[in-house]
C-alpha cells in the first residue's frame, strides 16, 4: 500500500478513500486500517444484533423493502413525533441535496470550518455561499452575535449552524440557539444540522427538534448512521413543521431507504438500554482519549461534544505527511483537514475510539512526529500555511468564485462595499471581510474575540489553550437607558427591521424582528405546541398503547438515559 497512499487520496472525490478501497489495496484479507477518520459510534449495534442481522441477511437483501412512509412511522413511534413533521432520507447527503434545491433560493450562509456539504452542495447550484470564518485564537468557537450581523450586513437567506460543528465539536447551548433561531425569523431558511448531538453531554436536553416544529422557517437535521454506528446504511432524517417536512418529502422517491434501513429501524425499540450505554461509554472515552492526546507535546485538543477531536499538529508538521505515515507505518486512518475551508493541513480530526485503540493512535503519532527512526515530522519551525485548504483545487475554486458558486458569478459583487473577500496571505484562499460590529449593551462573560483582518495569520505560539465550554450564551434585552440621538433622518417612518448596517452601540448582540411566536400562537405557518403533542388533527404516536421502548428516552434527545 506505502507506494499508493497518495494516489489513493487524490482519487476520490470524498476526504478520504473508503474502507473498501483500503482493504482492497492492501492485498490482505481481514479488517482494514484502525479508522480513525469516519466519526461513528464503535459500540453499537451491538454483536447480538449483528448476528441478527446476518440471520436475516438472505432475505434483507433479496425483497424490496417497505415504503419510506412505514419505515418512518416507526421511527416517529419511537422517537414519539408527528410523521408530518418527518422526512427521512437516503442518509444526510440526500436531505441537505434536497434542502439546497427546494428550500435555497439564493444565498446561504455558513460557518468555515464545517462539514463540507453546507458549502460544496450550494455552490454546485450556483447559490452564493457566505462564509463567516471560525477564529483559531479563539478556540473555533461560533459567537452568534457576530454570526447574525454577517447574516444581515451580506443580505444572505439561508442560515446554516452545525451543532457540534464537525471537524472542531464546538457545542452551543440549546437556550442560546433558540434566541438565535427567533431573531433569524426573517430569513428564507435556518438549518440546524444536528448530525453529532446524540454525543454531546453538556446539559440535558440539547436538541430544538421540538422548537424547529413551533416554526415556520426552521429545519433541524439529525443522522442515524453516525449514532447507530452503521454508516454503511444510508439513513437520516430531518425535522421541521407540516409545510417544511412535506414538500422535501413529496419529492423523495418512494423506496430511498434500504431494506437494511427498515431492519434496523424495527429492531431500534428493543434495544433502547444498549444504545443509551454506547453513548455514554463513546463520552468516556472522549474525555480519556483528549487527556492522551493532549499529554503529546506541542499537540493542541480541542474541547469537543462530538464523537471526534480536533486536534492542531505541532509546529512543522505537516498533515499529508502524518496522515501517509500513520496510514502506511502503522495502518491507522487519520482525518487530515486539509481540505476543509477554513482550515489547514496542520489540523486532524480524530474519531473517538477504544482505550485500546487509543493506546495504538497515541504510540504511533509520537513515532511519526518524534521519532528518529526515519526522520520525525515535527523538523522546526513552520512557515505558517494561514487559511489555506492545503488543496490546491479547494483554493483555486473559491479564489476564482470568491464564495459566489458558479464561476460566471465571480464578477458579481456579493455583498455591501467592504465585505468582500479577500485572501489570506501567502495563499489562494479568500475568506470573507470581518464585519465591523458595535459592542455589546452589557458583556457577560469573557469578551468575544476580534476578528482579525485576513492578513493577519494568529501564529501558534501565542494561541491560548481553548478554554472549557462556556455557559448559554445570553441574550440581553434592550437596555432602558437612552439610546444616543440619531443624526435627522428623511420623513418616512423607521422600518420594522433594521437595515444592514453597524448596529448602534446600545443595540441587543442581534435585532429580534418582532419576539418570540407567544405559546399557543402559531407562527405563520408553525405549530402550536398542543399541535406538536398530537391534538389538533396531527397524528402522533402516544406513549399509551404502544409497544414498550425498552428505555428510549424522550424525542428531542434520545440516548439521554440509560
């Protein structure tokens, strides 16, 4: 395999080559490399389910499986949710393609660095894509005020937050989301992506699946193929009131789920305990697993609430190099982030494994970046790679595009005067213009980093190590005091929302165009929350008369007990 590592990577069109082209290439028979790099949950299912399965291989895979509407209805019986409200999908590739086409109009806005498909997907349709860059002085952590002022100073329609955001697992608390979700409710579109929160533990109840319904422009996106540990079975499902869920649902074929998808799905609600306990344990072994990494020296950890870490390589590594060596000295898979807007080859994503699995990991990077054996990875000091993709393709098309898509659409100014972007130094990679944004009313809590001008590169020295996960991020009302008197303004009465523009210095972190939907109010279009637990002619699938979960716990959360 050494002699093809590299043809193996720049010939597929994912991040990494599949497992199977991996065992293939490697001419030997039995398992793979260690897989370090697809983030999925080891324990589960558990071996008395596959040996299940197995059982049942001959007929799984020889008769057509049920329709996508009865697959989904067991699903919502067990995730106790209005079928109205559901969509599922051939996994959670199929459901963002679908939301881009049906629900995208014309921009959309995201934050680098993320999972690939929120920027490839709407680019590929010639949608603009704003991207708001995550700081690495500052942890990589979203703050959502200054999040939303991107959002209206670029005009953008489509709002997109992955939470844990993939490849850094930083979590934002789920009172914090809602605020942010009530004061986007005048754009097209806000997608939740919530592909990795059935691994976060940092407060109860984390999901808004419940919120998304109560909605009218909210879709919440949760996968099943990460938590149940079977990527390999393509399904996912995505979340938002009647309107929302039906039209993606009308345009799904009838039979894009498996019959694989159907057998697992059936089998779910007799094993609720055994899930529960894998997630639990794949939160052991993070804390475990950071703890070891973050003992190798001049490796940075940082804190995360997904089944993966993102870890920054000591000062002159590089990670093509690591990710070769690792994969061909040692047959460990490693996620090199390269690749990814937003970050550099100098970042891998490491999925959380097994002690034991572990233990291999840890040896074989301090072999790789250390070692003397055959040169160690770490010679001396970087020259610093900024924003740069580390691919040259990635780089060439977003210079070329400038986050518009299309390539026709390059000369079109994206925004206002003043935000576009510009390019890091020293590479091809434009990222978009900090956005100039007044200090807030009343801080609480440690002051949100500037963002630096795209030229000015944070080295690795001074970076400080991230600190642990803030609380909620509060949202401070408008203050009573008076605000300064604005300079005269034309007779016609101020709009409802503010234009795009700095806010003035007494203003909230963002504007809320009219509050919160009042219980018991629809919101153009949303569910009242009586809708949501099944009254008003929504079907739901009540507790009562119901075979028994066997320990699934409630809908927006499930694996919270056990």
């Amino acid at each position: 395999m050494s002699g093809n590592v590299t043809s193996l990577f720049r010939g597929t069109a994912a991040h990494s080559p599949s497992m199977a082209a991996l065992t293939r290439e490697s001419g030997e028979a039995g398992a793979g490399p260690v897989d370090f790099c697809i983030p999925c949950n080891p324990y589960f299912p558990t071996p008395a389910m596959f040996e299940e399965m197995a059982g049942r291989l001959r007929d799984i895979i020889t008769y057509y499986p049920s329709s996508a509407d009865t697959i989904t209805a067991e699903l919502c019986g067990l995730l106790e949710l209005p079928p109205q409200c559901v969509a599922m999908g051939n996994g959670s590739t199929e459901l963002i393609t679908w939301i881009d086409h049906l629900l995208v109009r014309d921009s959309l806005a995201v934050p680098v660095p993320t999972f690939g498909r929120w920027t490839d997907q709407p680019m590929e349709t010639g949608k603009r894509v704003d991207m708001f860059p995550l700081q690495e002085s500052a942890g990589f952590a979203l703050d959502l005020a200054r999040y939303a002022e991107f959002v209206r100073a670029r005009g953008t329609r489509t709002v997109v937050i992955c939470n844990p955001n993939n490849p850094d697992g930083g979590y934002l608390h789920k009172q914090a989301l809602v605020q942010f979700m009530d004061a986007m409710a005048d754009r097209d579109l806000v997608v939740i992506d919530e592909s990795f929160l059935e691994f976060a533990d940092a407060e109860a109840e984390p999901s808004v699946v419940r919120e998304a319904m109560l909605r009218p422009n909210v879709v919440v996106l949760r996968s099943l193929g990460k938590n149940f540990g079977l990527h390999g079975i393509r399904f996912g499902y995505l979340v938002a009131n009647p309107a929302l869920a039906g039209r993606v649902r009308a345009m799904l074929p009838k039979w894009n789920l498996n019959s694989f998808a159907e057998h697992v799905v059936f089998m779910l609600r007799d094993h609720g305990p055994e899930y529960a306990q894998s997630l639990h344990q794949v939160r052991r072994d993070r804390l475990e697993m950071a703890g070891r990494l973050s003992a190798l020296p001049g490796l940075t950890v940082y804190p995360s609430q997904g089944n993966f870490l993102f870890v920054r390589l000591p000062v002159g590594a590089e990670g093509t190099v690591v990710r070769d060596r690792m994969l061909t000295e040692h047959r460990i898979l490693v996620r090199e982030c390269g690749n990814k807007i937003g970050s550099s080859s100098r970042f891998l994503r490491l999925v959380v494994r097994p002690q034991v699995d572990v233990h291999r990991l840890v040896s074989g990077l301090e072999q790789v970046l250390y070692g003397s054996r055959r040169g160690a990875a770490v010679p001396g000091p970087a020259t610093g790679t900024g924003y740069s993709s580390g691919t040259a393709a990635v780089d060439r098309l977003v210079s070329e595009t400038n986050g518009a898509g299309m390539r026709a659409l390059a000369a079109q100014p994206a925004g206002p005067p003043g935000l576009a972007a510009a390019p890091a130094a020293g590479t091809g990679m434009p990222l978009p213009a900090a956005v100039p944004v007044a200090p807030a009313a009343a801080p609480v809590g440690p002051m949100p980093m500037p963002v630096p001008a795209p030229q000015q590169v944070p080295q690795p020295a001074p970076v400080p190590q991230p600190a642990p996960y803030p609380g909620p991020v509060p949202v401070p009302h408008p203050a009573p005091a008076p605000r300064p008197t604005p300079d005269p303004v034309p007779p016609p009465a101020p709009a409802p929302y503010p234009a795009p523009a700095p806010a003035p210095a007494a203003a909230a972190p963002y504007p809320v165009p009219a509050g919160p939907t009042p219980p018991g109010v629809p919101a153009r279009g949303g569910l009242t929350a009586a809708q949501v637990r099944g009254t008003d002619g929504l079907e739901s699938v009540p507790a009562e008369g119901r075979p028994t979960s066997r320990g699934w716990p409630d809908p927006a959360g499930m694996g919270r007990t056990g």
